[in-house]
C-alpha cells in the first residue's frame, strides 16, 4: 500500500501547532504535513523494509554512539522544517550542539532540519515522490541525503547546494564531514 495524500486546502490549514495535537491524539497513524498543507498517510512497510530500515538505524547509531557529536533518530520522530513541512526521515541524525542550541521540549517535533537524513524505499514507495521529499531536504538545510533503493540496488545521494549524485549498486557510502568516519557497507542492506 503506497501513502495517501489528503488535500485540505482551502476548506482547512492546519497550523503546525495543530497538526502536532492531530499526530498526538491519532498517535497509531504516521502521518507527515507537506509544505502546502497536505496531510500524508504513511502505512507500515513490509518486513523487508522494516529488517533493513532496522539495520540503518542500528548502523547510524552505533556510530552516534562513538562519536558522540550528535543524535539518531528513527522514522518516528517528527522535524519541523523551515519550509512549512512536517517530515519523518526513515533514519536522521542531529549535531548535539544545534538541539541544545533550540533547547527544545522533548515532547515535540525538532523545529529543524537534519544534519543528515536516509529515506529507505519500500515496495510500495514511488520514486518521484521520495526524491521530491529528498530535494525538500536539501532545499530546507540537510547537509547530506541518501536516498536507498534496495530493489534496484541505486542510491541516490543529495548534499546541501549541489544536485543529486545517482550511483548503482554501490558497495559503500561515506557519511562524508557530517558523519566523519562513519561507512555503511551495502552488502548488509542489500542482502
């Protein structure tokens, strides 16, 4: 089952206040706000995409974990993007001193956009709207993206200020200067 995108505008914009108090008392849906307003249902994924999407989480957080530089956070955790949008990356990671910076409440979703984010695709997922979602990223402040397509085996990464990078069937990824030193081996995910 792919997403499902409400439209309500113009009969109702939800303020981001609003949608917050909507995701609290509908807590068993995922939901995610475009920055138009749209509403966007997000069902559960398939095992196989929850097995992989365990891995990358697992594999962030160990490295956040010995770096301790910043926060892993999985796809159920919200981000107030600068552009309107209420998003919730498969996988995002936090530099430490940005949240304490906010110093945010706990309870809510982060007013910011990741450091770094990954977007896993599922067997129902279309591509054009996770590479648009990816472009949103980018355009709202995320230094570097990667975009997982385990069916194809492509990755497609998105870095701050430059257009995407397509590479197929790559054995490796670099977190690059955001996550330095960090190395997700794709034979893991893949298989």
């Amino acid at each position: 089952m792919t997403s499902l995108t409400l439209t309500l505008d113009p009969v109702v914009r939800l303020t981001r206040e609003q949608f917050y108090e909507l995701c609290k008392v509908n807590h068993d849906i995922r939901l995610e706000r475009s920055s138009t307003g749209d509403l966007i249902l997000m069902p559960p994924t398939g095992w196989e995409s929850g097995r992989q999407n365990s891995k990358l989480n697992l594999r962030v957080g160990a490295w956040a974990e010995q770096d301790g530089t910043g926060f892993v956070f999985d796809s159920s955790t919200g981000f107030s993007l600068p552009n309107g949008a209420d998003r919730s990356p498969d996988v995002a990671w936090v530099a430490k001193l940005r949240i304490e910076a906010l110093a945010p409440d706990p309870a809510k979703f982060l007013s910011l956009a990741p450091d770094f984010v990954i977007e896993l695709r599922s067997a129902t997922d279309k591509l054009a709207t996770l590479q648009h979602k990816m472009a949103e990223y980018r355009d709202c402040g995320v230094r570097l993206g990667w975009l997982i397509d385990p069916k194809e085996k492509r990755v497609e990464i998105y870095r701050l200020g430059r257009p995407p990078e397509y590479l197929s069937q790559p054995e490796q990824l670099s977190g690059e200067e955001v996550l330095p030193g960090f190395v997700l081996v794709m034979a893991e995910i893949w298989g």
